[in-house]
C-alpha cells in the first residue's frame, strides 16, 4: 500500500494526459493516413496520400513561411522592446516604476480576443484612431486598409503579438538584470567604463541565458499562435497572413477534411517538438551549468 | 532633470502601450451615430453605459457570460483537486520513474492545441460531450493541470517536512498530514494557483471556439471572437463586451502582482 501510494495520487492527472496527448497523438496519427471526411464519412486507408497533398500545396509552404516569420521575428523584436522597457523599469525610480511596470503588463494580462479586437478596432480603415492621425499628419490617405491589405495584413498582426508578448520578455529581463552583483559596476565604474561599455560587458552577457529561454519559448508559443492571427484577420486577406494553426482548422472546420488537417497537425507537432527538445536542452544546460 | 526625462518616458510609453485598450474603453461608452464618425473623437458629452446594457439586450452575452462563470469555476476546482493530488506525490515520495512523469507533465504543456483539436472533436462527439460545459471543462482542466501541478509542486516543496513528519509522529496517515498539514500551509499558494487555472480557462479562445457551436454552451471570447466580423455595426457594444471581460483578469492581476510575476518566472524555468 505504502509504495503505490505515490501512483495512485497520480493516476488521475495522468488520465488526464492521456486524454489531450497520448490519445490524440495516436488518433491524429491513424486519421493522417485515412480519408476522413466530415461530410463523406470515413474511407480507410490512404497511405501517405493525405501528407502528399500537405507538401505539394503552395498554401502549407506560405503558411509555413509566414508562421515562421511571425514566430521568429516576432519574438526577436519582442525581446527587443522587452529589454528596453526592463531596463527602464530598473532605473529604480520606487512607486512610479511601480505604478509603470504595472500598466506596461497589461497586454499580457487582458485575453488575447480582447487584444485581437482592440487592434483590429485602432486599426479600422475608416474610423480607426491610428489611421486619423497618419491621415492628419499626411503619411497615408484616409481609407488605408492595414488589414484588408495582403502586403501589410501580416505585418499588423505580428505589431499585435508583439505588444502582447513583450511584457512577458520585460518581466524575465527585469528579475535578470536585479540578479547582476552590484560590484560588477561598481568595478567597471571604478576603472573608468562608460555605459555602453558597461551595458556591453556586463549587462548583456549577464543576460544570456535569460534570453536564450525567452527566445526559444517566445518562439514556441508564437508558433502555437491561433488567436491573434484568427481574429484580426482569419488568415486573410487571400490567406496572405495564414499561419499553420489557422490552417489546421480551416482544413478540418471549413473544408472538413479531418484526414489532411490531422497529417498537418503530426506536422506541426514534429517542428514542436524539435523546439521543445531545443528548449529542454537550454534549460538543463543551464542547471548544470 | 534626468528624473523628470525618465518619467515623461515613462507615461508616453505607458498611453502608447495601453492605446488599444483607452480606445476601446472610449468606444465603449459612444453612442453608434458617434462611433462611425469622422473625425473620431475621444470624449463626447453623448457618452453613457447604454452599449453595455444594449450588448445583454441585444447579443447573448448574458448566457456566455453564465457559460465563462462555469466553465472557468469547474475547471479551475476540478484542476485545483486533482493538481494538488499529483504535486503531493511528487513533493513528499520518492518512487521509481518520478522524473519520467515529471517530464510526460513538462512536455505535454507544451503541445500545441492546433495539434491535439481534431482527436479531441471526434471524441467528445462519439461520446455527446460535444457543446457541452462538461466536455469543455474536461478539456480546460486537461491543458491546466501540467502547469498547475508545477506550480504546486513548488509550493508543497516549500512547506518544511519537519511539520509534517510531527503529524506523522502523532498518529496521522499519509493522507490526513496532506489534508491537515500540508494543504493549510500552502493554502496562499493554492489560492495564487487557483488564480492562475481560472484565468487560463476563463481567456481561453481556441477550444472554446471549435468544441462548442450553440449559444448556449459558448463562452465571451468566443462571442467576441466570432462577432468581430459579423456584427461590424456594433462596434461599441462589442467594446462593452471586451472591458467587461477583462475586468476580472485586470482586478486579479492588480492584488496579486508579486504571486504573479513570482509564478510567471519560475514557470518558465521549470
């Protein structure tokens, strides 16, 4: 009774795993190489049939494209805006650093439907706050469709997913930059270090292994991104901003090819799990280290 | 000088960062005549609460409003129960094959949704829990609990064995020091967790979307998820909606800041 105890405290978090991760990976698995269909019901095997259509479509490869794009970039200017507000925020100036890092961690706090609407709203070709200034201020004409746009749809959507992503990079910054020992500048200053030297040589390289986590995970989680991009612009105009999560459902939901939009997902999960995989290694390096 | 520099910054970059929000937020409170007008305004002596009891008159966020309530209130107590069950296992025992359950629990809270949807569609039409609150709720606990267990784990492990092994000593089995020793002690962290479970489940959008499809099983984001489109002409009903969402968010952000962003970074290092 004693030894099985610890298992037995585990059995039902463990039904739980298997109901959102064994099951459907096998699921997913068996689905990706039969026909099934929503409407035409299921036709058995396919073989790799379902995969061949994956790779031969110009749309996955766009999609793979613009997701990596949205991922990558994304998060690399994220941390970017992230690092200048952390540090800002550590200049240390008591109640109203405070009152600052607060209000700046909003977006990261508030739904991503609500973030999603609110920029679609501030970007609304005719009645958008951010178009009457640009049009007043005569860098664009009134009537400018930021998101009705297929050369600036994408664009608009990743802005988004940056202002909501880069507080999570700020509050990571700022927990790294109050771990740095004092003495490290007090050394540099004592023999004469300017501060861009000091930032250079002390601030950054103290922050290495903070932003390499952050990358990796900033990466991952803007890759799983279905939100944003579903509800500013759905993968639109002409799927000019479509990413692979929408795709999946599109495929499934709108064209209710189970078969396909599950040999999509068996592919998403293998780029995924390459990125955990990387993001496993960075943490247990850092452990060891 | 430098400080008045610094602080000027600091409050241009705060109303650019929360741009989207006052924009709503003064959408929100416009009549519709003025919300399509050009030149928009911030403020207009037309402003009321009106929109905000026009979107329960005239769009169901009534119902959704209920189904958030339950959906969220459900998931986080059932993740909570069941959370708190596996983070004692892994806090207190030492038992062949921990670290490979440890790892099952990092890596599935990982797994992209987009990659799990279709399997977890079929199964909970084969078994009715399609559009329903419960099969919605098992899914919310599902993605929940490996970072509930985390977080918890890290919580238990604080609580020093000392207490317990007293209560040990004093004749309580196993489940009655987790009950009447442990569970007391870590109650701030429980409740740190439980606000964390809630707000995952009560902002969550994707499953939400494609396992429900009637109004009556549909939560708010999904409501402003999929109106955003169809309703354009109510712009300002559909900014109601969207402050009154994030209220709860924004009040639990506020009073437990330092849990928050305690839990945020050492979520990420785990």
């Amino acid at each position: 009774m004693k030894k099985s105890l610890p298992y037995l405290l585990l059995v039902p978090a463990l039904l739980f795993t298997v109901f959102v991760l064994v099951y459907p990976l096998v699921q997913n698995l068996i689905n990706s190489v039969c026909d099934v269909s929503m409407i035409r019901g299921s036709n058995g095997w396919v073989g790799l049939h379902n995969y061949e259509r994956i790779f031969n479509d110009t749309l996955f490869w766009h999609s793979f494209r613009n997701t990596a794009i949205y991922a990558i970039v994304g998060t690399l200017l994220a941390l970017l805006v992230g690092l200048g507000f952390a540090l800002l925020l550590n200049m240390k100036l008591g109640r109203i650093s405070s009152i600052a890092s607060f209000l700046y961690t909003i977006p990261w706090v508030i739904s991503p439907v609500v973030a999603g609407f609110a920029w679609k709203w501030i970007l609304n070709d005719r009645f958008g706050i951010v178009n009457y200034w640009l049009a007043s201020a005569g860098i664009v004409k009134l009537g400018t469709s930021w998101l009705g746009d297929p050369g600036t749809a994408l664009f608009c959507v990743m802005l988004a997913r940056i202002w909501q992503f880069y507080p999570f990079a700020m509050v990571m910054f700022l927990a790294g930059l109050q771990t740095i020992p004092q003495e490290q500048y007090e050394a540099a200053a004592v023999d004469g270090a300017t501060m861009v030297r000091r930032f250079f040589y002390i601030t950054l390289p103290n922050l290495k292994s903070v932003s390499s986590v952050l990358l990796v995970l900033g990466v991952i989680w803007s890759f799983n991104d279905f939100n944003m991009v579903f509800v500013m612009t759905r993968g639109g105009p002409m799927n000019s901003s479509m990413v692979l999560p929408v795709l999946v459902r599109e495929l499934s939901f709108v064209h209710f090819d189970l078969g396909r939009g599950s040999a999509l997902s068996i592919v998403i999960f293998v780029l995924l799990v390459s990125l955990s995989y990387l993001y496993l290694k960075l943490i247990g390096g850092r452990e060891s280290a | 000088m430098k400080k008045a520099l610094l602080i000027s910054l600091m409050v241009i970059l705060a109303l650019l960062v929360l741009l989207p929000f006052l924009w709503t937020f003064s959408t929100s409170l416009k009549p519709l005549n003025e919300v399509n007008k050009y030149p928009p305004e911030w403020t207009s002596v037309n402003m009321s609460l009106k929109p905000y009891s026009d979107m329960f008159f005239y769009l169901p966020f009534s119902t959704y409003t209920l189904n958030s309530l339950i959906v969220a209130f459900s998931s986080t107590i059932l993740t909570l129960l069941i959370g708190s069950l596996a983070a004692f296992a892994f806090s207190r025992f030492q038992f062949a094959g921990k670290n490979v359950f440890l790892l099952i629990f990092l890596l599935s809270q990982m797994l992209p949704g987009a990659s799990v949807i279709i399997p977890l569609f079929q199964l909970l039409q084969k078994v009715g829990l399609y559009d329903t609150h419960l099969g919605l709720i098992l899914v919310h606990t599902a993605f929940l609990l490996p970072f509930v267990i985390w977080l918890l784990y890290g919580f238990f492990l604080a609580i020093p064995r000392d207490v317990e092994d007293a209560a040990l000593i004093d004749g309580c089995s196993r489940m009655q020091a987790l009950r009447k020793v442990i569970l007391p002690l870590a109650l701030p962290g429980m409740g740190a967790t439980a606000l964390f479970a809630f707000l995952g489940s009560w902002n969550e959008f994707f499953f939400a979307l494609l396992l429900t499809s009637s109004d009556s099983t549909k939560t708010i984001p999904v409501g402003i998820g999929l109106f955003v489109g169809e309703y354009l002409d109510v712009w300002n009903q559909m900014a109601a909606a969207a402050v009154l969402f994030s209220l709860p968010p924004l009040i639990l952000f506020l009073f437990t800041r330092k849990t928050f962003v305690k839990g945020l970074v050492a979520g990420a290092y785990r």
